[in-house]
C-alpha cells in the first residue's frame, strides 16, 4: 500500500484503525510516534545492487489509555511529513512492537489497515541454484481423456 492509498483511505474512515495479521485489533490508544523516509541501498547474493525507498511508520502503545489518533490529525502528520522530509508516494511499512519489532506491510480492507506479515526472500534465486517454483496441479483436477496410453504424456 503507497502513502497516496493511506490518504486515500483516511477520506472514508470514521476512526482509524489498525489490525494485527491474527485478527487482534491494535489497541486503540496507539501512537504514531514516526514516519519516516527509508532508502536502502544494497547488493543481493547474486552481485545485484539494488535501491528500495519506503515510507515507514512507527505504531506505539503507551498507557494514555484515552488517547484516540483522529484521522485529521493522521492526515495532518503525513502532510507534514511530505512537507518537511520530501517524502515520495512510496510503499508504506509499519513498525509495530511485539515480542521484538515487527515490520509489516500494509493492505486496507475497507475500513482498517491491515498489518500484513512480510518475509525474507532471495532476490537472485537464479544465482544461487535455487530451483524455480514449479506449478502445482492437482490431479483431481486434470481431466480422465489428457493422458491417456499411447499418448506419449506419461
């Protein structure tokens, strides 16, 4: 999700509200204590190097347990942000606190943002052996007349 899409999304929203990859709403009282522009430079395994630009925000929970973060206020934090740190119309990332800090994209589902679990990958998979996926099919799902003897397909 690209900042554009958050402006976009705070247009409609009553309140603003974020849910974990389980289900669990983010408390309601949350922060958001940053955002931020990240740019990272780097090289994959394969000798690629590479440039990703992000914008990050920080969700915070403290114990201000009446705290509610208006979508005004959010939409008047992100404008200052673009205003003062030239931030891009980039993908969005979320620092949440969990067991450690976790990093989350983002989807919205028509009326919360939705943290979403990211992952690792290898970026040069052709590089370093790694087969490519091969498409799963189910057998069930080939029809009785695509293989049969004498065709040659098995």
């Amino acid at each position: 999700m690209k900042l554009s899409d958050i402006e976009s999304a705070l247009q409609v929203m009553d309140e603003v509200r974020f849910v974990e990859p389980n289900g669990n709403l983010v408390p309601v009282h949350f922060h958001v204590t940053e955002i931020g522009l990240i740019n990272k430079d780097f090289i994959d395994c394969g000798g690629t190097i590479r440039k990703e630009t992000r914008v990050n925000f920080q969700l915070w929970i403290a114990d201000d347990y009446n705290h509610r973060l208006s979508t005004d206020k959010l939409q008047s934090i992100i404008k200052l942000s673009k205003d003062q740190l030239n931030l891009v119309d980039a993908e969005v990332e979320v620092e949440y606190q969990q067991g450690t800090i976790g990093k989350f994209d983002l989807s919205f589902n028509g009326k919360e943002f939705v943290l979403v679990n990211t992952q690792t990958d290898c970026l040069a998979k052709d590089n370093c052996g790694i087969p490519a996926d091969k498409n799963k099919v189910n057998l069930s799902e080939l029809s009785s007349n695509s293989c049969t003897p004498g065709s040659g397909c098995c």
